[in-house]
C-alpha cells in the first residue's frame, strides 16, 4: 500500500524588516512521506525568506524536475528556483541553467557537503546559498504540530521565529551570493 502525503496547515505572519514585506499567508502544504518535519519546516522558512506574489510549492521529492518553491512569470519562465538541504553540484548546476536566479537554503551537518561541492558551483552567477543552523532548526521543527501557526521577522540576515511553543532565532550564514 502506497503512503500518502500528509497535509499540514499554515499560518504565516510574515514582517520581512530588509525588504519591507509584511504579510499575513494561509496556505495548505503537503509533506511527502519520506520528508521530515525538518525538512518541511526548512521549506516553510525558505518561502518566508524569499516571499514573492507568485512563489509556490513545488512537487518536490515526488519530482525531481521539480524545486522545493518557484517562482514563475506569466508566460511559465522560472524566475526564481529554490532548493533546500544539500543537493549535489550536478544538480545546483541543472537548476541554475532553468532559472534566472536560484536560492538553496542549506541545514544539516553541512561540513563535507561544503567543501565537496561549493568550490564546483561557485561560479555560477545566479546560485545564491544560505544555510541555517543545526541547533535551533532542529528545535523550531520538532514535533511540528498539523496546524503551523508562525510568526516570521526577517532582519539583517536572522529570521527570527515565534510559535506557539517559544521564540527561535535562526542566524543565516550566506555562503555564496546574497538575498
């Protein structure tokens, strides 16, 4: 028997102080079965992070040919493909020749992952990463209730995340390119 994609509610109240976006979102996010709550709650902070009109979830880990967010213009050109965790730099270099721009938001034990594959893709001129830290990621996505209700501030380089359980503050770490 197939498993099934486990829907989870959002709330997102979004005050993003850099840019000057303030945002209340309500959406429906489907959390495949081998993904994680870590992973989705990254996915979740990635669409704060580079909030747009027209971002939308992509299929994800059920398409490979997929991001985990896009952004698409009226006539269907991606203009911003967004990943998450640590894909290798084959596929960072397939995206960034799909997309006008590409953001990966990194989270994990990011030590190898770092040196094996940043040095190849760091020419890439429209690859921009950022990665989160282990500690309190791991906090803000444990036991991550159906009902995500979250504040999200964004200011110089920290989302700050409130929940219905505490305050995470979640420092960013650029490591190529910028916001």
């Amino acid at each position: 028997m197939a498993l099934t994609a486990t829907p989870y509610k959002v709330d997102l109240s979004l005050s993003d102080l850099d840019r000057d976006v303030y945002a209340t979102l309500r959406f429906t996010v489907a959390r495949h079965p081998s993904e994680t709550e870590e992973r989705l709650a990254v996915r979740l902070l990635a669409h704060a992070l580079w909030y747009a009109e027209g971002l939308a979830f992509g299929r994800g880990l059920s398409d490979v040919d997929e991001p985990a967010l896009w952004e698409k213009s009226l006539d269907e050109r991606i203009l911003h493909w967004i990943e998450v965790g640590q894909p290798d730099a084959e596929r960072l270099t397939w995206c960034s020749r799909r997309a006008e721009r590409v953001s990966l938001l990194a989270y994990g034990n990011r030590r190898g992952w770092e040196t094996r594959v940043l040095p190849s893709v760091s020419t890439l001129g429209n690859l921009n990463v950022a990665a989160l830290p282990q500690a309190p990621l791991a906090a803000l996505a444990e036991n991550l209730p159906r009902s995500v209700k979250w504040a999200v501030m964004l200011s110089e380089d920290t989302l700050f995340v409130t929940d219905e359980r505490d305050q995470h503050e979640l420092p960013l770490e650029w490591l190529l390119g910028g916001r």
